[in-house]
C-alpha cells in the first residue's frame, strides 16, 4: 500500500467540509469522493439523491460483499479553519478524519489492490450522522442477499473491532392533564409534570444490565402560577439485543397514568436493531487469521454503545463485522485524529477479508 498516495487521497477529502445538515456540503462532498473512488477503482459510481442527500453507490458484478461508509460528517461548514488539516509526527487531524474519512481512503485503496472487485458493492452514504433517515432502506436492500457486509467505521480503543453494537430505540412520552390556577384552585387542575415525574421513574427502572433507559430532554408548563397542563420526555434506549428492544418498547406501551384526570402519549419506537456479536463472530474469527497471516499484532473485539449502518446490515440478516476503518480516536471532538502508520495495515486486512469471503 502507498501510504503517500492515501494520506493524499485523506486530505483531499478532509478539507471538503461535508456537514450533514447541509445538503449542498454533502452533494459537493459526493462529487469529491466519487472522483476519487472513480481514480482509484476505474469506474464512476451511481449517484442517488433521496430528500436532497447525496449517497454514492459502486457496483461490481453482482454483490457478494457489502462495503459500507459515510461521508457526512458532525462539523458545521467553518469548522477547517479552527481544526485545520494537519500531519504532524505520524498523527492526521481536521474534522472528519477519523470518522470516518480515512476509512473511506481504506476502502478505495483495498479494493484497487485486489485482482478484481467483481462481486462487491460500495456504499457511501451521506446522512449516517443524522441516523440514515435516507439512506436506510438503500442500506438494507444493499445487504440483503449478500455473504457479509464490512463497516468502514472507526475501530474502538487501541484499534479493536466492532464486533458489537446497541441497538436504539428513542421515544417520546407526553403527559396531558389539565391546567389550572396554581394560587386560587391548583385542585381543579390535573398536574402534567408531575404525572410525567412518576413515569420518569418508571422509565428508568426498566434499565437492566447492558439495557440503559435514559430520559433526556424534558419540557413542561407556560407560566409559574400555572398547573402544567402537557408536560414531556425524550427517552434514548439503548440495548445489547434484539429481545431486550422487545421488552423495553412492550413495558414503555403499557405506561400507565398515577394521577387522576391525567393521560398519556406515547411517540416512537426502535429506531435501529442491535448488532449481535452472532452476526460478526464468523467474520472477527476470519479477520484474526488474516491478521496473523500479515503479522499484525492479535485483534481485539469490543462491544460499543453507538450505533451506525452496520446495525442496519445485520437487522437486514446481513454478516455484519464493524469498525474496519481508521485506527486513532476523538469522533465528534476537537481532538479527533488518525494514527496514519495503521492505515496501510487496515487496508491490507480489508482487501483479505473481501479476497476470503469472493474466494
């Protein structure tokens, strides 16, 4: 692998802003890495724009293997000139090189190194960040069908892969009571907040183990002399297993009011299904004896709480094996960087995975 030739390729794409709620960011960025995907692999890609958002697909042959990435990234339009790109002393920065530029560098470059790229297709979305609203369903049609799927995310700590990810459920839970004159008669009122602060006790009683039930945003009330007639909650849920997404979304249904004259409102649901290490067990063992096979030292696995396209490729019944981009760390923080000495490495490993699973 030419590392000159990638950490190029890096900064062509790093300082291309590609914030993701900005839709001509996004196309402008689509432009860049088709043009760089079409210099490295021989072949222009398909452009498909959904609700304004730029994804990018290349199709070789019909699909075996599934490679998935983003573009977009978490950085406002701006932000290059206070996180300019830099290397210095083995370490890439500016937004967006760790998540997950560079992983995109990994996957042109390892598909350009293998004898051919007949039976993979390359998907490059352009609304991850946002949680794929666009691209979901482009995901899973993708993955379905295909052998196993390989998700140029970041790699955890220390460079381990995702072997596992949460799956997410978010909700949003309204209380409705009755307003009232909270000096003169708060009696004749039915009181929203505090029917929503016996259920927020309730949501966060159904957490257990690896399942967090977390309430975030609250709102409630109009003025302070006035019993709140709506009072509401946004939930993040979080959990290891597809069961454990069951149960959680069952027991928030089933809520029920505590005070009298109140009701309640439930909004949402699962969001994306969990990453199960079943669906990557066969994939990390096969990655740990290419590893060794290029002496690289032994691959660690982790299991992580974020959630990306690979829990939609293994919802999808899609093989799914996570976090085969760059090595390094600070995703959606001012220190975000690349160890770029692991790239060449991390490239090699995906081109053997993909020869392994064609072959």
């Amino acid at each position: 692998m030419n590392l000159g030739l990638m950490l190029q390729d890096l900064e062509e794409l790093v300082v291309c802003e590609s914030f993701s709620a900005d839709h001509q960011a996004v196309a402008r960025s689509a432009g860049v890495v088709a043009d760089q995907g079409s210099r490295r692999l021989g072949a222009r890609p398909e452009t498909i724009v959904i609700d304004g958002v730029s994804h990018l697909r290349w199709t070789f042959g019909t699909p075996r293997v599934l490679l998935v990435g983003h573009h977009d990234t978490v950085w406002p339009i701006g932000t290059l000139r206070e996180h300019p790109w830099s290397l210095v002393d083995g370490i890439a920065r500016g937004p967006g090189v760790f998540d997950m530029k560079a992983g995109l560098v990994q996957a042109f470059h390892a598909l350009a190194a293998l004898p051919s790229p007949e039976g993979v297709c390359l998907l490059v979305t352009g609304d991850e960040e946002l949680g794929s609203p666009s691209s979901r369903a482009l995901v899973e049609d993708s993955a379905r069908g295909c052998a196993a799927a390989f998700v140029l995310e970041a790699a955890a700590d220390g460079g381990a892969l995702k072997t596992a990810r949460k799956g997410i459920s978010t909700y949003r839970l309204t209380a409705h009571g009755k307003a009232a004159h909270a000096g003169l008669e708060p009696w004749a009122g039915a009181n929203a907040a505090i029917e929503l602060a016996h259920q927020i006790l309730a949501l966060g009683a159904m957490g257990d183990g690896a399942t967090t039930v977390t309430p975030t945003v609250l709102s409630g009330g109009t003025t302070i002399n006035t019993v709140p007639e709506l009072a509401a909650v946004s939930v993040d849920v979080r959990v290891p297993t597809v069961g454990e997404q069951k149960r959680v979304d069952e027991l928030v249904r089933a809520l029920t009011p505590r005070l009298a004259g109140t009701r309640l409102e439930v909004s949402g649901g699962p969001n994306r299904p969990p990453l199960e290490e079943a669906s990557s067990a066969g994939l990390f063992e096969l990655a740990q004896r290419i590893a060794e096979d290029l002496g690289m030292p032994p691959l660690r696995g982790a299991a992580v709480g974020g959630a990306s396209d690979g829990n939609l490729t293994a919802g999808a019944g899609c093989p799914t094996l996570d976090g085969l981009g760059a090595v390094g760390g600070g995703a959606h923080a001012a220190h975000e960087h690349t160890l770029v000495s692991q790239m060449p490495s991390r490239t090699k490993l995906l081109a053997g995975l993909v020869e392994a699973v064609l072959g």
